[in-house]
C-alpha cells in the first residue's frame, strides 16, 4: 500500500498491520496439527468467520489483510507448507489490481500458478481448492473513481485465466458468478455480509 507515500513505483510495501499478521501465522505454525485444512489468503479468509460456519472443524486461518499475490508466495513456506494440511482454500488476487501494484489477469493467475505448484510439490497429497475473486464495487473502488485497475471485468478475467493455466489439478469454487444477477448487474446491497455467507455456503460444500 503507498498510505501517504508522495513517490512509489509500483513496489509493494509491507505495513505494521500485515508484519504483525504474518508473526501471528508463523506463531500459531508452531503447534497446529497435520493433516487438517488451512485457509490462505487475503481480507475475506482473514476476516472469514471459520468458527460460524466450521464449527466442529479443525481449519488454521493463515488470511493476510491487503495480501497480494507476490506476498503470498513470500511466506507460502510459514502459512502452509510448515502447517502440513491435508488440504488448503486460496482466495487472492483483487489487491494485485491496487493503486501501488497493478499486475494484469495473467500475471495474477501465471503467482497463482507458482503458488499452487510450490504446494503440490512440497505436499503432493495436499487437496487444493482456490476460490475465485470476488466482485468490487466499481462505484467505489474501481477505476476511475479509486486508484488503480480494479474492474470486475479484470476480477473476472482473473479466474478465467487460472482455470486456464491450471486445468484440473486443483478444485475450484467460481463464487463471483452469485454476484451477479439475470441482467448482469453486480449485487451491492449488504454487500460484505452477503459475500461471505454466499462464499461460505460454497466453501462449506468442498471441506472434507
């Protein structure tokens, strides 16, 4: 995030807020359980309600506020490889198309790619599920009323392209579709409330 800086060139800046989350991970690594399931990504897993709808579940909540792509793969090793889940949910991509990094679809699905590869080879049995991103309100925090190339053109963009490049080795949850009504119109009303239980009900339906 740039916050008040006058001068970036699209560098990535890690906060307080986003150091003080990945301790937190890698503190919580030390005593979790292999073989359970780990949620890895950005605000909606960190912010996800696992115990509301996962209550007799073992899931390890390894979400990052603001996290992009390129953050991830920095600390893929801490939030899953270290935890040895059995299985592992990613939701991430939106920031890619922020007001400090701007990524295109393709270069966000080619991190996805990398990230899901990384985990496939280091823990070939892990089942991995990635949830597709979600719709923004373009009213708000997409271009031009915000910073950045946010669009729920490109949002979409994104998921199609990593069905793309990553074919059926891994499972996947298109929740952005339930955002959208018979005349294409992108749901707005309780829009937070309403995303994460459409998502959770999906996500329900894909844990062992």
């Amino acid at each position: 995030m740039r916050e008040q800086m006058i001068y970036n060139p699209g560098i990535y800046q890690l906060r307080e807020d986003a150091l003080k989350r990945m301790l937190d991970i890698i503190y919580n690594q030390k005593t979790a359980q292999p073989g359970q399931t780990v949620f890895f990504g950005d605000s909606i897993i960190e912010f996800y309600d696992m115990n509301q709808y996962f209550p007799e579940k073992t899931i390890y909540n390894c979400g990052i506020a603001g996290a992009t792509t390129d953050e991830l793969l920095w600390i893929v090793d801490e939030a899953v490889i270290k935890y040895k889940p059995a299985q592992v949910l990613l939701h991430v991509g939106t920031n890619d198309l922020g007001n400090t990094v701007t990524h295109s679809p393709r270069q966000i699905a080619s991190n996805i790619q990398m990230l899901v590869s990384i985990i496939q080879k280091n823990l070939p049995n892990c089942r991995i599920t990635i949830l597709s991103p979600l719709p923004c309100d373009e009213d708000i925090q997409g271009y031009p009323h915000a910073r950045g190339i946010r669009s729920n053109a490109f949002l979409k963009d994104i998921y199609e392209h990593f069905v793309e490049y990553l074919g059926d080795s891994v499972n996947y949850i298109n929740a952005f579709d339930s955002f959208v009504n018979k005349k294409n119109y992108y749901l707005k009303m309780a829009f937070i409330p309403m995303r994460r239980a459409i998502s959770s009900l999906r996500i329900s339906s894909m844990i062992l």
